[in-house]
C-alpha cells in the first residue's frame, strides 16, 4: 500500500522532522558502507600480517594468500578465472589501463565510447584524444541508453576499442553491453565496460556480456575505498600504465595492498549472495511516493524498468536540486547538477538525454542500500515538501 498522499501545505515548519534529524544515507552509488565481513578481514592485516606479499618467506605468506584469495572470489563473483583478474586501487585506475592500456595498436587508433560514461573513462578518452587517437562519442536517447546500431555505424577500419558502460551512475540505466559486444566481436574489437554500478546490484557475468575487459570499484559493493580490480580476458593483451616489478603478473607494479585485498574479497563474497529485493521495492515505493506527492511536479529520469535497482533519479521542475538538498542536510544525496566558481550545471548524462535546463537543474538522485527504511523515504519525502513548499 502506498503511503498516503502528502500535499506541500500539509508540511508544518514545527514538524516531528526539525528536532529528529536523524542523518539519512542515500548515496550508495557514490560510495557504501564498508560491510562487517570485509572489515574482519582486513583488521589482522591491520595488528599483525604486516608482510610483504611478494617476499617469499613465512612473514609474507598470510599477505600472499589474502591476495590470492581476494583475486578468486572476484573472478566468482563475474565468471572468470583468478589469473584474469588484476587488483588496482579502484575502476578509475582499471579504466584508465583498460583504454590507455589497448594503445597504441598497429592496425589504428580509435575508440568508440557513449556520451554519458563516467569522468574516469571520459576523462581518459579526451587524454589519449590529445596524443592524436580518433575518439567517436555515440549518443543515448531519452532514457540514457545506447543503441548498438548506433555503435556499428561508428566502426571504423581502425577501431581499436569499444568502451561502453555496463550501469550509468546517475540515472542506473542499464546498457546493452551485450548486444554491443557482439557487434564488436564481428569486427575483431575489443570491448571494455565500466561496471562499478552494476558490481552487486544486478547479476554480472563475463561470458554473458561478452567483453574483453571489465572494470570494478570495491567501495560500491561493501570494500573499503582504494581498491578495485580490471577483469582481462586471457590472451588480451594490454600494456602496464605503472612499471617497476613483476607484481598483478606484470600488468600492475607495486607491492600489492593486503590489507584492501582482503576487504576486497570479502566484499565480493558477499556481493554474490545479495538479494535486492527489497531494496528494489523500496526504491519503487520511493517514487510512488514521489509521484503521488508531487503528480507532475516530479519526473522520473532513465528506464523506468531497465536500470539498477537501487537508483532512483527525478527532476523537480523549475528548481535546483543543491538548494532543495541543502535545507536537509541530514540527508546524504547527490544532484544532477554541479557547481563550478558559483554557477551551476547541468550534468553531462542529462544533457546527453536531452533534458532541458529547467527540468535538469532541479535533478537529485537518491541511491538506495540494505539500510535505508521506508520511514527514511517517508522523512525525506516529507522534507522535500517542506522545502518546495
């Protein structure tokens, strides 16, 4: 049953909510709570194992084998072996070895990317763009997905790489990354994807997918932040973006963190057996509040169906989401827009959608975890009220 319908006039400033002011934490896409099983597994690292991984000897064992472990229990959480699987310090490191990594190739220079990616595979494109690589930025439509005909046309003779994203931060929707790889492997390409959103949100496998290459951040699924790892597919091959020794199997340099890869691995145990269920239908019960609320006050950005489902995305016409946020700060979300020496704007995902200035600015996205309540949700909801009102 459906909360019951709240008007803006129905929100007194002597409510219940000024003096609990609980703080409410719906920012999971930006970073989750570390999960009590990664922080067991990292605290003897912490006390006691202080080896060093590679050294050899009986001070370095329980370091080498929390590696090794961490590493295994990241390939069975995507379907893929313990040799494919190269720990770094989180998906911006793994995107920026996965594109700069495929460079340069003799047969051409170009990659094929979508225009909503995240900064860390955007931001690397424009990089390898400037040292003269051909970079095609394909478009999404209204709901922010990529047509994979769309990425066909875009193939060149001298198409090195497809970067398409498995889950957009922002708005949750899922891509077609599937339908893409196929596509791909006609050609010959290689195909990465950034999962960082999908990584325990929705079921994540490398064969199903099809990709040659697969970038995942630890914080979003229950590790500890600085950690992350690159899935490469046996027999792709990439160059290292750090040298110095033979450590990740001479595809990462630098004396591995054990202390993180535990945390890593444990979360990613974890992450195999997560049912969100409930949050999916909390989340659901969020924008049926919403809408009940605020009727055509509110829009619902991205696939109403085909995205993660702990996202929720909506525009408030004709507001700007920073100031509705900022008469609640005991709520932790973020907004569809940001704020640069005083002036506002519009993110680059609902520029690429085709949202307008009016609806865009007065976006927030709340991104919903095990913790949150349907009391949270009817507290926020009651805040927002009060603040549009």
């Amino acid at each position: 049953m459906l909360a019951q319908k709240l008007r803006p006039d129905d929100i007194q400033p002597a409510q219940k909510i000024t003096h609990v002011q609980r703080r409410i934490y719906m920012d999971h896409n930006g970073s989750t709570p570390t999960h009590p099983a990664a922080v067991t597994a990292m605290m003897p690292f912490l006390v006691s194992a202080f080896g060093n991984p590679s050294s050899g000897h009986w001070a370095s064992d329980p370091a080498k084998s929390a590696v090794e472990k961490a590493r295994a229990s990241v390939a069975r959480l995507i379907g893929a072996q313990p040799g494919e699987i190269v720990i770094t310090s989180g998906a911006t490191e793994a995107n920026n070895l996965a594109i700069k990594g495929c460079l340069p190739k003799p047969l051409g220079n170009h990659i094929i990317t979508s225009a909503i990616e995240h900064d860390a595979v955007l931001k690397t494109v424009r990089a390898v763009k400037l040292k003269g690589v051909r970079v095609t930025f394909v478009p999404v439509d209204d709901y922010g997905i990529v047509d994979p005909e769309a990425v066909r046309r875009a193939i060149t003779e001298q198409t090195t790489l497809i970067s398409i994203m498995l889950a957009n931060n922002e708005i949750g929707t899922v891509q077609p990354v599937a339908e893409v790889a196929d596509i791909a492997r006609e050609y010959g390409i290689t195909v990465h994807t950034d999962a960082a959103q999908a990584i325990g949100k929705i079921p994540v496998n490398i064969d199903s997918l099809g990709v040659d290459l697969l970038s995942i951040a630890g914080h979003k699924f229950g590790a500890p932040n600085g950690v992350g790892s690159l899935f490469i597919r046996k027999g792709t091959r990439l160059s290292p973006l750090l040298h110095g020794g033979g450590h990740e199997g001479g595809r990462r340099a630098g004396t591995e963190s054990a202390l993180l890869a535990a945390g890593l691995g444990a979360a990613a145990e974890q992450a195999a057996k997560k049912d969100n269920t409930r949050v999916r239908a909390l989340r659901d019960y969020f924008w049926n509040f919403l809408s009940q609320t605020f009727g055509k006050k509110v829009i619902l950005n991205g696939h109403p169906k085909n995205r993660v489902p702990n996202t929720l995305n909506v525009s408030f016409p004709g507001k700007i989401g920073a100031e509705i946020l900022a008469t609640m700060p005991h709520v932790a979300a973020t907004t569809g827009s940001a704020c640069h020496a005083g002036c506002i704007d519009m993110s680059h995902v609902l520029i690429a959608m085709g949202k307008s200035t009016e609806n865009g600015l007065g976006t927030i996205r709340f991104s919903l975890g095990d913790g949150n309540t349907r009391e949270e949700v009817d507290e926020v909801v009651a805040s927002i009220a009060k603040a549009i009102a």
